[in-house]
C-alpha cells in the first residue's frame, strides 16, 4: 500500500525543475521474481504517473535519466528490451502528452539512439516544441563527462578559430554550450532505490540542487512519493552560498 500523500507545504514554491535518477527497476522484478525487463515496464509506466504528478504539482520541468552513457555495458538483451520499451512507452502515451502539453527534448548522443527510437523522438520533440505548459527532458545516452568534454571541444574550437578570446571562457560560455543550453538548472534531483550517488547525471547543473535520496524502488515512485520528495525539498533552505541573515524573508520558512 502506498504512504498517504502530505500535500506541498503552503508557502512552499515548488521546484522549477526535478531530475530523477529512476534506479531500481532491476532489484523491484528480482524482489518479485519477475524478468528485469519487467521492473524496466512498470518503472515507465511510473513515468506517466509522476509527469502528471509534477505537472499538477506546479513543476515545469522534469529531466530523467533514461538510459546512460554507460549503460551499454549492460548485457545486450536488457539494452535492446530497453530501447524497445523506450520506443512502446512513447508511442502508448503519446496522446496523453499532446493532451497535457508536454513538451519533448532529449539530451545526450542521439547519434549512438537505433533509429526506431531516434526518429519519434525527433517527430514528437519537433511536433511538441511550441508546447509551454511542461518540458519533459529524457537523457539518453547522457553522460555529464561526455556532455562537458563536448562543450570544452566546442570552447576550444571556438577559440581556435578567433572567435572567442581565452579570457571570455566563463561560466556563462560554458554553460552555453551544455546540452541543457537555455533550461533552467534543476532545483532538486532525486535518487530512487537506496543508493547514494548522481552517476554522472546532470553533474554541473546540479551544483546548487537539492538532493533527495529515497530507498523506493522506482517502479513503487508513485505520486504519494513525488509529494514526499516535495514535502522534503519544502524544507531545505537554499542559500546558494549566502548567509540566511542575507536571504529575503521569502525565502526562509
Ligand atoms: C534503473 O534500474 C533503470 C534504468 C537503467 C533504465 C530504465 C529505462 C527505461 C525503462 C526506458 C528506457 C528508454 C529508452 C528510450 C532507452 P536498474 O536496472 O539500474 O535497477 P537495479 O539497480 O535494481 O538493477
């Protein structure tokens, strides 16, 4: 049964933008004595739950991480059952997403993507792209190693070429040339199934996130647990390296 759901704090501004690192999905089949690709299925159906969840909850922005730079190193059946299901759970739920105004944008190597996925993801991302009411940001083939060696080739292009002087190479350069390039920097990542790590997720966005770290499985993340990851960030007070004497009343609860 799931816990019951506190609603978000009243004077609470709900984060603009959540990452979630959906883990778990293997340990939640093996509990169960199911296949893997099982935990994969009911944690994408989760998915849908928790768009809903954060859309009326108030977020605008959700980024999860689909599948990683290193998850390609997993055995070749549960990679391809992956991307199978990535393809199935877009095209079920599609209707549902144009009907909520979501928009789609990927993150990551879309180059490495089979085309069977590659190709509605770039139809819905185009279809979706005037959508404002909600971004939902799938990394795929992500890694935030490779996401900043990228920027600093392009950086270092750039500045080759004559086009950027060395001494221009600040935080806002770089940050331009992120794959998130224009999204806002999430407010709070969350960490499903008991582990105690960002795995190369969102590494330079994340520098001032809240992190929320629950030992639910992914595919039990329901909307009870969205408002509790919620309930959780509500009561963190963000500085962003002030002092609190410095904040604004508004931001101290
Ligand atoms: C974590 O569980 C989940 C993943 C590694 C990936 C889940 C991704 C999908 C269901 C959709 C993929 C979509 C596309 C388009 C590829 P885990 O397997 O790490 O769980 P465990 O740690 O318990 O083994």
């Amino acid at each position: 049964m799931s816990t019951p759901a506190p609603s978000p704090a009243a004077n609470h501004v709900p984060p603009r933008h959540i990452g979630i690192i959906r883990d778990g999905n293997g340990r939640w089949a093996a509990a169960k004595g199911l296949p893997r690709l099982e935990g994969h299925r009911r944690g994408a159906e989760r998915l849908i739950e928790v768009i809903d969840a954060c859309i009326d909850d108030g977020v605008s922005m959700l980024t999860v991480f689909a599948f990683s730079a290193e998850n390609w190193k997993r055995p070749l059946d549960e990679v391809s059952g992956l991307f199978k299901l990535g393809e199935w759970i877009l095209r079920a739920h599609l209707s549902r997403l144009e009907k909520r105004k979501v928009r789609l944008r990927v993150i990551g190597d879309m180059t490495g993507v089979p085309e069977f996925v590659r190709r509605p993801l770039e139809d819905v991302m185009k279809s979706s792209r005037d959508n404002t009411a909600f971004t939902l940001v799938v990394a795929l083939n992500y890694g935030a190693r490779q996401e900043m060696a990228a920027a600093a080739q392009a950086l270092a292009a750039d500045v080759a070429a004559g086009r950027l002087a060395p001494e221009k190479v600040d935080w806002p350069a770089v940050e331009a040339r992120l794959q998130t390039a224009g999204m806002p920097d999430p407010d709070l990542i969350i960490r499903t199934s008991g582990e105690f790590r960002l795995s190369n997720f969102l590494l330079l966005q994340s520098a001032y996130a809240e992190i929320v770290f629950t030992s639910v499985f992914w595919p039990d993340f329901d909307k009870a647990q969205l408002r509790l990851a919620l309930a959780e960030y509500a009561k963190r007070e963000r500085r962003f390296g002030q002092t609190r004497e410095q904040l604004p009343p508004s931001a101290l609860r």
